[in-house]
C-alpha cells in the first residue's frame, strides 16, 4: 500500500532520487597563466608532461625544506595534510549527495575529525614522551583518564547527530554519517601510522615516501616514452611497461637512498624527549641496523660481477622489501582512488594543485605505504624498549616496584644468571 511505501512522509523512489551522485562539475584548466603562456606552442600531451614535470620538482623540493625543519615539523605537515585530506573527500560527499542544507552536518564532520585526531595523538604522545607526560601535572591527568576523556568527546558528536536527525533526510543523513566515518577511518588512521613511522626514525618516513614518489615518477616517465600495453581498465593511462619500469627504477633508487641515508644518526635515531635539556632530540648510537656489515654474494653472481663480497647497511635489505611494496601494492592505493572517482563521476578529488588535481590526489598511494611500513616495523624491526619499561616501572608504587624487583631476581637466578646469596636461601 501507499502507507507502506513511505517512512516518515518520504517514499523510497524519493529517497532514492535525493541519493543519486549529482553530475560532475564542468572540469577547468587549472594551470597557472604563467604556464599556460609558456607552453602554448606545445601539443596537450607535452603541454600536461612539462606541467606535471615542474610542478613535481616543486613538491620534490618542498619535501626537502620540511625534512631539514625537522621531526616536529614533519608531524606539524602531515596533520595538515591529512586535514586537507579530509575536506577533499567530505567535499565530494557534500557535493554528491546534495547535502549542504543538512542540519549541523557539516559542523559534525569536523567535530568528528577533532574527536579522532585527539584520541591518536593523544596516545601518540603518552607513548613517546613518557617523561614530559609524567612531569606535568595537566599532561598526567589527561594522559591517566586519556580514552575516557576521547569517548566522552565522541559520545557528544553521537547524541548530536541523532538529536539532528529530520524527517525526510533521515537516510541521506545515514549516508554521510557513514561516508565521515569511513573518512576518518582511511585518512586520520593512516596519518596515524604516518606519525608513529616517524618517530621510530626519520629514514622510516622519508625513504617509503620517497619510494612511492620515486615509482609514481619513474612509472609516469616509462610509460610516457614506451607505454603501449594497457595495465588497468580502471586507469587506462596506465601501462605494462610503466608498471614494470617504474619497478626496477624504485627498487635501485631505494637501495641507493637507504645507503645514503644509513650514515647520518639525525636520520636514524627515533625521536625522543630529553628531560635534562626540555628539548626533543634526534640522537643515539645506531644500531646493528645501521652499521656497514660484509655479506657474500651468490655464487652466480660473483661470475657476472667478479666480487665475491659486498659492504652494505642491513638497512638496505628491508629497503628492497619497502621499494618492492611501493611498485607492486602501493599502486593499488591509487587504483582504488580512481575507482571511487569513477564511481562518483569526478576527474580528481581537488584543483589544488595544477596537473595532479588534490593533495589526496597525490596521497593515495602514500596511505597504504604508511601501513605497510607500520605492520613491517612491528613484525620483523621493533621489539621490547627497556628504557619505556623503566619509565613506567618508576612510576609504580614502592611495593609493586619491590614486587617486580623480587619477581626478575628469581627468574635470573633460575635461569644461571645471577648466584644466589646467603640471603636469598
């Protein structure tokens, strides 16, 4: 019955219609008139390669500026970027299903966002800086009642968004509710991860980074000069021979970056606070990790080059396994962004930058690497850290303290390590 097919005053044909993807904006030439002027003797396709081309560069040397800023700035940048990230795609939301005259949403979207972005670097924090968290008071309480305090805060952003539902919006406001939360999920997540690579070490951050910039260049350039075979419908400027080109490319550029990189502690010590100077420092002995090591070269090898050894840093090791995630998968990152602008019948996610569309545009790929570089530091790299077990078994009670004290001096002396004394038997 006609009843039957309305909820709350609006029919599900209604519904549906209001749902629909609006039609795509008319795409605009966002070259610089600089630019434009410059090249306007060249054909469209020399034309966009001389724009990308110098438009990379200027990223590229960007990049370099931030990382001589240091770590802090570093973060300072990629919650930046993971912001624009964030308006980019919630744009397209807006846009799509026709929602600015929503209630209180658009507010709730940014209210979620901050609700997140305090949650992980709130942890982020108290995980790193122990020492300056326990030495301030403000930062202790906080730090203490952390997750309460992010799900009270989240808490609010839900009672709010159901307090802000109206009749005949009520789907199209589910249907934003959960395109901010997958949002959230791929961008302030994975900006996350991003952060925590980076405090474990500079190099984890900037030769993954590199890497993908290095195979979306060098994958660009070969499939340019020799492309011919089709790679993906879902790119069709994609290529075979981009594909693979663009695979050896990294993976030699990496194995040169990480050698490089591998000498200079700034590089590979992590991030940490020093509480004598109240300051942030970037300074260690290096560990095996970094240290030049001679390994053997295979047998078949050795006839084709004549050397019998090599001298190089562990580090390039796990380079070949960051360089080849970047050619192979990380690709993929990208492949799923154009599968989510095809399905909603866009060019790029933003005109921010001119010849590569947005900055989420330029860190689709970079995401997927963050992860990765996260799961590989936790599964082969990183393992107990004594001095964060020290901070916090100072900040136990004495007697658990003595507890843990007793508890260690029986399992070493089981084990041999240490002789037991008069007093003990």
């Amino acid at each position: 019955s006609e009843l039957e097919a309305k909820v709350d005053g609006e029919t599900a044909s209604d519904s549906e219609s209001r749902a629909e993807p609006a039609p795509p904006p008319t795409s605009v030439d966002d070259t610089p008139e600089v630019l434009n002027r410059a090249l306007s003797n060249l054909s469209s396709r020399w034309k966009n390669w001389w724009v990308r081309g110098i438009l990379s560069l200027a990223m590229i040397a960007f990049f370099f500026i931030i990382i001589y800023l240091g770590p802090m700035v570093l973060m300072m940048i990629v919650m930046c970027v993971q912001i624009k990230c964030f308006h980019e795609i919630i744009t397209i939301g807006y846009n799509v299903y026709h929602s600015y005259d929503l209630p209180w949403f658009r507010t709730l979207s940014w209210y979620f966002l901050l609700c997140v972005n305090y949650f992980f670097y709130g942890e982020t924090v108290t995980d790193y800086f122990f020492t300056l968290v326990q030495r301030e008071e403000p930062l202790r309480i906080l730090s203490k009642y952390h997750r309460f305090i992010s799900f009270t805060l989240y808490l609010t952003g839900f009672c709010m968004f159901v307090l802000s539902l109206v009749k005949k919006h009520y789907r199209l406001q589910f249907y934003m509710f959960g395109w901010t939360h997958v949002t959230l999920l791929i961008v302030v997540t994975q900006s996350h991860l991003v952060i925590h690579n980076l405090f474990e070490g500079m190099i984890w951050f900037i030769v993954p980074i590199s890497c993908v910039i290095c195979n979306d260049i060098m994958a660009y350039m070969f499939g340019f000069f020799f492309g011919r075979t089709p790679l993906i419908k879902l790119s069709p400027k994609k290529t075979w021979e981009g594909f693979i080109g663009g695979f050896f490319a990294t993976v030699v550029f990496g194995l040169l970056l990480s050698y490089v990189m591998s000498g200079y502690r700034c590089f590979v010590c992590p991030v940490e606070y020093n509480n004598d100077t109240n300051s942030f420092t970037v300074d260690c002995e290096p560990s095996d990790l970094f240290r030049l090591q001679e390994y053997n070269i295979p047998g078949v090898i050795q006839s084709v080059i004549g050397w019998k050894t090599v001298r190089m840093y562990p580090f390039q090791i796990h380079s070949i396994a960051l360089s080849t995630f970047a050619s192979l998968i990380g690709p993929f990152g990208g492949f799923f962004a154009s599968g989510f602008k095809r399905a909603f019948k866009i060019k790029d996610f933003a005109n921010t930058i001119p010849g590569h569309g947005g900055i989420m545009d330029r860190f689709d790929c970079q995401y997927l690497m963050a992860t990765f570089v996260n799961v590989y530091i936790a599964s082969f790299i990183r393992g107990p850290n004594p001095s964060k077990l020290i901070q916090q078994f100072l900040t136990l009670r004495p007697d658990q303290q003595l507890h843990i004290f007793n508890t260690l001096k029986s399992h070493l002396t089981d084990k041999g390590i240490l002789t037991a004394t008069t007093e003990d038997e």
